[in-house]
C-alpha cells in the first residue's frame, strides 16, 4: 500500500493530525475515537508498516510521531488541508456568533 492509498483513510488523517506536532501514546490516540483500542492499533500499524510514523517504546508503552519527513509533499497537502478546515470552522462559528448577536 502506497502513502495516497494509507492517507485516505480518513481515521488515519486524523490519526496523523493528532501527532503531528505532538508525540502520543497509542492509548492517548486510541481515547480520541469511538473504536476499539484494536481498530486504532490496526491504523497505527499501517502507518507504522509504510513509514509515516515514528515509534518510540518506553517499557509497556508505544509513542507515535507523524514523520513529516516520510510524507515528502503529502506533508504539505495535509497541513493544507487541515489549515483549510480550521479558517472554515473559524468562519462558520464567526457567522453563529453573528446570527445570535446581531448588532
């Protein structure tokens, strides 16, 4: 599997925003979505298998990075992306503020 065909898989976008600047615990992740620990474990895995994570074991614990470096300009497209659903979810929630306080 290439990393187009592992990043559209929307749970592992999202898992690839969550340590993306921050390093995560594979429970830290797992808690961040309604699947089992199992579902989540299987996305980090191919992430994992194709690069696109580092992984750091600390003991019992596995701790997960995006590695930007890997993504090569799928990086850019990410931030891209994800920077465009934050201006909209600004905006939209700038124009609900609006509506529930005309001037």
């Amino acid at each position: 599997m290439d990393a187009v065909q592992v990043i559209a898989e929307p749970r592992r976008r999202e898992i690839l925003r969550l340590i993306w600047d921050d390093e995560l615990s594979a429970g830290d992740i797992a808690a961040r979505f309604e699947v089992t620990f199992g579902a989540v474990s299987q996305h980090l895995k191919v992430l994992r298998d194709t690069g696109l994570v580092t992984l750091r074991k600390d003991g019992t614990k596995r701790f997960y990075r995006a590695d930007r470096e890997a993504l090569g300009p799928l990086a850019d497209y990410l931030q891209a992306m994800w920077g465009t659903r934050l201006d909209t979810l600004a905006r939209l929630a700038e124009e609900a503020e609006r509506n529930e306080n005309p001037s």
